[in-house]
C-alpha cells in the first residue's frame, strides 16, 4: 500500500490503445474453413519484419494450430502452462532474436513483453474484455 492510498485508479488501465487498428473476420462460415483462412492470413506476413502472436483458449487448440502451420512449412512455437517453463524461455528467447516469428499461445502469454508484434491473430475470441486488451 502507498501512504495514505487504499485504491488506486486510472483512467488507461483497461483501455485499447487508440493507435491499435482492428479488423474482424467471421471464418465459421468459409470454405475452407478456419485454419486455412489462418493459414493465408500468417502467409502475408511472413515476409514482414514482425512478430505474430495467435492466441488460442486451450492447450490443445494451441497444439492443433501449430501442427497445422506446421504442416504448411510455418515456422511456430507453443507457448501455454502445460510446457516446462525452461520451454517457454526458450519460445521467447527464440522470438526475441528473431528466430521464430510466429507463436501460438494462450492467456498465458498475455502481458508477456514481447517485441517487434506485428499482427496479434485471435483464433479463440477472448472470453472477457479485459483479456482482449491484454491480449
């Protein structure tokens, strides 16, 4: 506690940063589906000099998802609470030095300093306004 201070408030701490642009895209309903829209959205980028971060609800999504950007010769790395923390250090580390453009993680990973973020993709919608501006 701060001297004197029982509650601190602010009026940014649970506000979108106004240079943030959005776009929003409804992918249940396409053709090939989800993953492959992913797909083609990740592709776009690659040749960009930043970082993407896909966050997705579960493990297992995480999973799913990285085997199949896999599967399309992308580069990726996992990042939830289930791997060993030395692998998460090692996701970031690998992040950081540019080595892995591309991780796929969940809320864990959120508020996580991360570096050079071009594109933050959420595959799974955030559950809570205040994991989507986290994320």
């Amino acid at each position: 506690m701060f001297a004197g201070i029982d509650i601190l408030k602010t009026q940014n701490f649970e506000r979108v940063n106004l240079n943030t642009k959005f776009s929003w895209e409804e992918v249940e309903s396409m053709k090939n589906g989800p993953e492959e829209h992913l797909v083609r959205l990740i592709e776009q980028d690659l040749g960009e000099d930043y970082n993407i971060i896909v966050f997705c609800d579960t493990q297992k999504t995480c999973d799913h998802i990285s085997s199949v950007l896999f599967d399309k010769d992308i580069p990726n790395l996992p990042y939830y609470a289930g791997m060993e923390s030395m692998l998460r250090f090692e996701t970031l580390h690998q992040m950081y030095n540019g080595k892995c453009r591309v991780i796929v993680g969940t809320n864990l990973l959120r508020g996580i300093d991360t570096l050079n973020v071009g594109h933050v993709i959420q595959y799974n919608f955030a559950r809570s306004p205040e994991d989507f501006i986290h994320r």
